[in-house]
C-alpha cells in the first residue's frame, strides 16, 4: 500500500469522510488499489456518514478493497435452505419461467444479497451480466439501478458456461460478471482471471462448498454463511479462504460480519451499498485456532460462536 | 359423386384435397408477380372472401392496365405477353379487357369469344368505343352476356332464373325501381358497375413487400478470404445505407453464398441467418457477426455471388445527445451490444433476457425476465419498486405448519407442513424463530388483484411476515387471510 493510500485511510479514519471522497476522486489513483478505487466511485459509502459511522465505513472499506477490479472472487456457501430436505427442482426451473420470479432450493446456496450487493458497489455505470440461471436473483428483488442495467445469460454445460463469464468479463462497458462457476477446472479458472485481468472487470463466481479444496487462481476465495442477527437484519459471516490480491495483513482466514442495510422507501438508487460491515463484530485474523474450513464443518454451532466472539 | 365412384369412372384420376388457403396464397404470390406489368395489382375481392370461408374461390386477378399498353406496343400484346409466361409457369388462364372492372371481369370469365375481335382466344378485349357506332356495339356485347356474368350471388342467381331472367338484356328491360324491390339494390350496383354508370370501383392492390437485399456477384470462383470479405462488407453497407435512410435496423440478417461445386459446374448456396439484440444499421456491428462464420464457411471451389438480406427489420430511434452526463444506458454500450449479439447467436435467442417492471404489488408479478430482443427500448414510466423483496423467491410456495400466539401474529415456531406420508428427513421437527425480525417489514398485506379477472381461481389475500429461523436464515412467510394458512415464498440468501 503506498503513503498516498495510508495518508487517505488516515483522513478516514479523523472523521472527514466527504472531503476523503474527493481526495479519492482526484488524486493518488496510482497508489491506490483498484479495489478502493471502485469503493470511491460509490456515493453510498462516503454520503451520509458522520462520526459514528466512520469505523463501520473503514470497515467497510477495508472489507470492499479485497474484492478489487481486474480479478475474479469466489464464493463458497452452504445451501441456506432452512433444513437438509432434498427438494426436486421447481417445475418452472425445466422450461419457461417467464413472467414470474423464479426460485427454488436449487438456488440456496448462492449468497445472492452479498453478489447483488456487490454488483451495485462495483460502480454506478456498466452493465452486470448474471450468467447461469442458479445465480440470477429474483427479478423482484434487484435495486432498480441494477435492474436497469442487468443482463441474464441462461446456460447450461459448464463450457459453454466458463466461455460465456469469459466474454462477459472481457466486455468493455460491463462493470461485473456474476456466473454459476460450479464444476470448473484450476486452467478454466485461470482464463476467467485473465479475461478479467483484460477487462479490467469484477468476476463474482459462484462454486459449491464442495470445490473448497480445489485449486484456482481466482484473486479471492470466500466462504459465506447466514449468522443469527440481534438486530433484525440479516446478516451473514464471510471469512476470507484465499487471498491473491492484497497484502498479507488483510490476508486470509480473517472473518467480516455482514448485515442487509435498508435505505428506506426506495432502497438503494444509485450505486451505494446493500450491505455493511458490522464492526463490533470483525473478527481477528487468527483463523487457525478453530476449525480451518471455517463455518461450513458445523453449521450450527459454528455460527453461535461467530456471534459469541461479536458480542464478547 | 364420391372419390370412389369418380375413381372407378376413370382410373387413372388425380385427386388433390382442396385448400382454401394455399390457393390464395399461390394468387397473392402470382399477383405479386403482376407487377411486372401494372403498378396496381388487386386481388378479386370475392375470392379472398369465399377463401375465408372454405369455399371453392374465385380466382381472378385485376390490374390496372391504365396507360400501360403504350410500354408494351398495345394492351393485347401486354396481355400476350402476360399470358404467354403464365402458361410457362404452368397456369391456364383468360384475360379480359374492359374501360370496367364489371365489364373486364365478365369478359375473362364469359367462355365464347366469337363475336370479340381478337388473335387469341384466350384474351377478350372490348376497346373503348370510338364513335357511337363502336358504343353501340359494346352496349350489345355487353347486353348478350348471360346474367352469372354480374359477379351476384347464387341466391340472387336462382331467384333471376325463376322469374325467366338470362341475359343482362332481360335485367335491363326491366324498370329499376323494381329490380331495386325484386331482387335488391346490388343488383343495380353491378349492372351499373358493368356499364359503367356507377363510381369507378376501387381495387385494393396488392403490396409487394420490400425486399431489403444487396448482392455481388463474382467474375469467377473466389476463394481469397479478403476478397470476400470485401464484397460482404461492401454488400453490408450498402443495406446499411438503405435501412439507415429510413431509421430502420436490421434484426435479422440472413448471408447467402453461393458456391461452385467440385465439379466446377453445379452451384449450391448456403445460408446463415445472424440475430441482432437490437435492430441497428451499423455496418461495422453486423460485419463483426458476420466475420466468424464466413471464415470458417466452406468455400468450395470458390464463391460466386454473395448476398445479404434483412428479414426482419424494426425501426431505430436516433441518439439524441443529452445534457445529463450519465446517461443510464449502461446495456446500450456499443460494447455490451457487441457481447449480447455473440451471446444470442451462440446460446439462442430465449436465453439472453432482463429484468422488466410490472405495474403489480403481488411479488412475483412485478417485475418479469423478458427476453433481451422483446424487451422494451425505453424504460416505461415509473413503477413502485420494492427493493426489500428477498434475493430468493420459490415458484410455488411451499406449505407451512406454524406456531403463533394468536392467528394473526408472527410465528414463533415453524416446520414444513407434512402432507401425506412423513418424510424422512428432519423437515418433520419443529423450528424455533427468533427475535427479532426486520421491523420495518412485516406484517405487509397484499391483497389480491382482482381487476386481473382470474375469477376461475381467484387469489387471496396474503399477509407477509419477514421470520428468522434458528440458523439465521431470514424467510419470508405468509398467511392467507381467508383459510389461515401458511406458506414460506422466499429466503434472503
């Protein structure tokens, strides 16, 4: 991290947050990570926060500045489906859903607020390209300023899937890809890297819990799961698995407290955030002690002690 | 007679099954091919009526020969000329000309052309009178025709036979007031249109659709991929030029090329048809489609003509430049345009869609995935957008068996309702819920939208709780007010 960068994460951290905007807006592109170039061009992050806020919005920062433009992420997640029933998949999943919100189990375990979230954050332009119809999101439940500028891929074969995330990450004038990634082989990984290395995109890639051990060159790994929330908000706890793009003191194993933020009437117009990071709740990066695979050994208790440590 | 008894009369019968429909379209397409002698080409109107009707049709075709004669050295050379490439196309038929749509119709379908001055006997003119002499000789043509000639109806026909009407002559003697009251005003109608003492009548003409096409043929078989390149390009522009002039895009976009075989003299063509994302008339956006299937196309012993058509073409709406410096046309990128036409001609033209409003509370109607190219271009006004919805919505909800203080409170407990058998899972156990829940959300009450007219399976009220379960998760469940029910429809993963 260059001095330019420290210099505007101390303005940050003094209170000053508006006139840190401009300063990210202006100056010091070259030391900053791309990551935190793309959480300045958020209005949401820097609009509407007072003192109180600052910590939550450096966390914020912080957690936004791994998941950098010109890489691809990866996210882990147990299915969210409330118990382990096998459910067939919907019927309209088979043929036509056109005209009504699709869904189903099959869906579950794609964190869906979190890439929606994302998505939004990456920037306020661009088109975001949802590719594989397990992780399209109910249209119902995409912010406006998304909807607008979504487009759905429907694709089935796992080729056809990775080729389809390659063009769309090296698309100029798309700003994220959003792809069901399941199934996909360490070399298949690295062309959707580079294509996003190229593109200078976000690459949001969806793989089932399963793949953890397998090899990527992705610039992130995650793993997500829901965390029991006090404040009636969801939340989910993200733990960072792998970790290419930024310096080892954000490195990995370290845990994020996410919470579903509501802006009211409306909900998000432009691009600010869905979610913020809840900063009592951060946990340290000492993720060796316990279970190494994180929060997906065991749900249940896994989860209480992740709010355990929050609220102690 | 039956086909049977048709068959034993004479063996070697063909016997073909009537269809209505194909017979009008085989006229429309012949009278397509009309053009090429009058600009105003109609079909009879009584045949595209009895065609609806599943009725043996009427099969005549009119032209408005006005000043067309001159073109072709005299409208009996016209109508010979006419009629000598109908028989080469393996039609039969008669023409007749008249100064009258009536009288032109009578004259091509009337069989006996003796007393008509012509060098074929198939084509029946009757010249526009000179002199009164002239005038009274078409009067008595037109006199001696037998009445069926006055394009009536059967009915009519047979009431006319009964009274011992068969000539236009006999209908003539008659007066008119009591034609009118006998046999009906257009009984006069069409004696008048025969004589031409009404308003000209009106032919409704055919349109040839416009063929949006451009094409090179090559001096020999060529194989240089550049050079074809050229050509296609150059073909592509051309169209462009065309469509743009109008403001009209290309939707679809069909390249023909036609080869020469191996045996250096037989030809076949072979066609590619592209689909656009969005109608447009940029010749460097159709030629980026076109250029990796023309380089992996089989040239044979070389290309002999190429050719470009739009077969669907729609309307472009100019860019008009806006004050607002962003202008929320993310997905109208040149870029992203580029990457949809790749993806619809790969994937196919349903799997490529986007999120479109509806003007509905019910959740799993307001909004909709259309498909990309049915899409609308412009945003329609603005709709209540509820950004709460969960990320997560099933098809069908799924029943629920709940616990709750009262019925109308949230649940405290939950579990899937166990319909049948039990399941053997752990979908039988009860589920605590925790507290609290999304404030701001629940109870949310969405009535059911009865202007929509579904009273065969009318909707009920539901009432909307947003729950946490004991893992975490937040659903969101209702209750339908009229049964007490409960269903889970979605999950905020």
């Amino acid at each position: 991290m260059s001095l330019e960068a420290q210099a505007i994460r101390t303005l940050l951290h003094s209170g000053r947050v508006s006139t840190a905007a401009q300063v990210f807006g202006t100056g010091a592109s070259g030391g900053l990570q791309t990551g935190e170039m793309a959480c300045s061009s958020t209005p949401g992050l820097a609009i509407g926060m007072d003192g109180a806020d600052v910590g939550e919005a450096a966390a914020t920062r912080e957690w936004m500045s791994l998941l950098c433009a010109g890489a691809t992420h990866e996210w882990l997640c147990e299915s969210m489906w409330p118990c382990e029933q096998q459910v067939a998949p919907p019927q309209a999943m088979q043929k036509d859903m056109q005209g009504v919100g699709w869904g189903g189990v099959v869906g579950a375990d794609v964190p869906l607020s979190l890439l929606m979230s994302l998505a939004l954050g990456v920037g306020t332009e661009g088109a975001v390209v949802w590719v594989g119809r397990r992780v399209w999101p109910a249209p119902a439940s995409l912010p406006r300023a998304l909807a607008q500028r979504s487009l759905l891929v429907e694709v089935d074969e796992t080729a056809t899937r990775v080729w389809a995330i390659e063009q769309a990450l090296r698309t100029p004038g798309v700003s994220a890809v959003v792809g069901d990634a399941r199934g996909l082989s360490t070399a298949q990984s690295r062309r959707l890297q580079l294509a996003a290395e190229a593109g200078r995109t976000v690459g949001l890639l969806s793989r089932s819990v399963s793949e953890r051990r397998q090899l990527s060159a992705a610039g992130t790994r995650w793993m997500v799961a829901p965390v029991p929330s006090e404040t009636g908000l969801p939340r989910w706890g993200v733990e960072l698995l792998r970790c290419k793009v930024a310096a080892r003191t954000l490195g990995q194993g370290r845990r994020w407290v996410l919470e579903r933020m509501w802006t009211g009437h409306n909900g998000a117009s432009h691009g600010s955030l869905l979610v913020r990071v809840v900063p009592g709740l951060v946990g340290g990066s000492g993720a060796g002690d316990d279970a190494p695979c994180g929060w997906s050994s065991h749900r249940g208790e896994s989860r209480a002690g992740i709010g355990r440590r929050g609220v102690g | 007679m039956s086909v049977t008894h048709a068959r034993v009369l004479a063996p070697d019968l063909l016997v073909h099954d009537l269809d209505p429909r194909r017979d009008l379209l085989a006229l429309e397409r012949a009278a397509r091919w009309m053009h090429a002698w009058s600009p105003i080409v109609a079909i009879d109107p009584d045949s595209v009526r009895t065609g609806a009707e599943l009725m043996p049709a009427s099969d005549a075709l009119m032209l408005d020969i006005t000043g067309c004669g001159r073109l072709f050295g005299g409208e009996e050379r016209l109508a010979g000329r006419l009629l000598r490439r109908l028989v080469r196309r393996g039609f039969d038929a008669r023409v007749g000309i008249a100064s009258t749509v009536g009288a032109a119709w009578a004259m091509a379908h009337h069989r006996h052309h003796t007393d008509v001055g012509s060098s074929d006997a198939r084509i029946a003119r009757l010249p526009e009178p000179a002199d009164e002499a002239s005038r009274r000789a078409m009067m008595r043509t037109l006199e001696d025709l037998p009445l069926a000639m006055l394009r009536l109806d059967v009915d009519t026909l047979e009431t006319m036979d009964e009274l011992g009407l068969t000539t236009v002559r006999d209908l003539r003697r008659l007066t008119r007031g009591h034609v009118a009251a006998r046999l009906g005003r257009h009984v006069l109608e069409r004696l008048d249109q025969l004589f031409g003492t009404a308003a000209p009548e009106t032919l409704t003409p055919v349109r040839v659709p416009e063929r949006l096409r451009a094409e090179r043929s090559l001096a020999g078989p060529v194989t240089d991929p550049h050079i074809i390149g050229l050509c296609v390009r150059g073909c592509l522009e051309r169209l462009c030029r065309t469509l743009g002039a109008t403001d009209r895009g290309v939707l679809r976009l069909r390249v023909t090329l036609t080869r020469l075989l191996a045996d250096a003299r037989s030809h076949d063509t072979t066609r590619r048809d592209f689909l656009l994302a969005r109608a447009s008339h940029n010749a460097g956006r159709l030629w980026s489609l076109v250029r990796p299937r023309l380089e992996r196309a089989h040239l044979a012993l070389g290309l002999e003509k190429v050719e470009v058509e739009a077969l669907s073409v729609r309307r472009v709406r100019g860019e008009q430049a806006t004050l607002r410096v962003s202008a929320p046309a993310a997905i109208d990128a040149p870029g992203v345009q580029e990457l949809a036409d790749t993806l619809l001609n790969r994937l196919g033209a349903s799997s490529l869609r986007r999120a479109e409003l509806r003007e509905s509370h019910v959740p799993e109607r307001a909004a909709s995935l259309v498909p990309w190219h049915r899409s609308a271009d412009t945003p329609r006004r603005e709709v209540m957008w509820h950004t709460h919805r969960p990320a997560l919505l099933l098809d069908t909800p799924r029943r629920l068996d709940v616990l709750a203080l009262t019925p109308d409170h949230p649940p405290t407990r939950w579990r899937f309702a166990q319909l049948g058998e039990p399941a053997p899972d752990r979908s039988a156990t009860w589920r605590e819920v925790r507290r609290p829940a999304i404030p701001t959300l629940s109870p949310e009450r969405i009535a059911s939208e009865w202007w929509r007219g579904e009273m065969t399976r009318p909707e009920r009220t539901r009432e909307y709780h947003a729950i946490q379960d004991e893992s975490g998760v937040f659903l969101w469940v209702f209750r339908e007010i009229e049964t007490g029910r409960w269903f889970l429809h979605g999950l905020w993963t």
